[in-house]
C-alpha cells in the first residue's frame, strides 16, 4: 500500500538533493565581482535615507505600491473563483462581480490620482 508513494517520496528527495546541491556549491561556482552599486541598499526604486529613531515620514508611493498589490491580489483571489462558477451563479454572479469590478476600478483611479504610477 505505502509503494504507491515512493514515487513521490522520490521526487521530494530529488529535490530536497537539488536544493542543497545549488545552495553548497553556489559559493565555489558564483563571480566574486562586487562594487558599490551591488552592495548599497536598495528600496522600490527609492534612495534610503538615513531615519531618526523616532520614525520619520515616509514617501507615500510605499503605501500607494502596497495598496496597488492588495487591490490586484485581492482581485485575483474574486476572479478566479467566479470564472470557474461562472455557469452557475448567472445573472446575479455578472452583477456582484461588475460592482466588485467598479470599486476595483475605483481603488485603481485612487492610486493613478495620486502618483502611485509614476516611477520617477
């Protein structure tokens, strides 16, 4: 009975091996050609600027990005669901699903509005 698992169990190893593989030869194999550009710190595009530790103001396209990738994640996570069911909810699923489109929409002109778009 546990035979019809072996091939899977195989598979997890072979990757399992794989994995370890990569990560413990990388070091040997890899270019060693490091400068300033790739060892400075990087962040959405945006220099970093040294912060008290009180905090300080951030720009506000960290939170237009953030709000950009919640409004398309959850709307994928809707969509899905509803393209799948779609022959079975009928008019009232094209209904509810345009009205969830219209708020999405409307998050989207949020962010388009307030620059959230414009990578300077």
């Amino acid at each position: 009975m546990l035979s019809v698992y072996v091939p899977i169990v195989g598979l997890f190893a072979l990757a399992a091996a794989f994995a370890l593989f990569s990560v413990a030869v990388a070091p040997f194999v890899g270019p060693r050609r490091y400068n300033r550009a790739k060892l400075a710190a990087y962040e959405c595009g945006i220099e970093p600027v040294d912060q008290p530790l009180t905090g300080g103001r951030f720009p506000v396209k960290y939170y237009l990005t953030a709000m950009i990738f919640i409004v398309f994640d959850i709307e994928i996570v809707f969509l899905y669901p509803w393209a799948v069911a779609n022959d079975a909810l009928g008019v009232f699923g094209l209904v509810e699903m345009v009205v969830f489109i219209g708020t999405v929409f409307i998050a989207y002109v949020y962010v388009w509005r307030r620059g959230g778009l414009d990578w300077d």
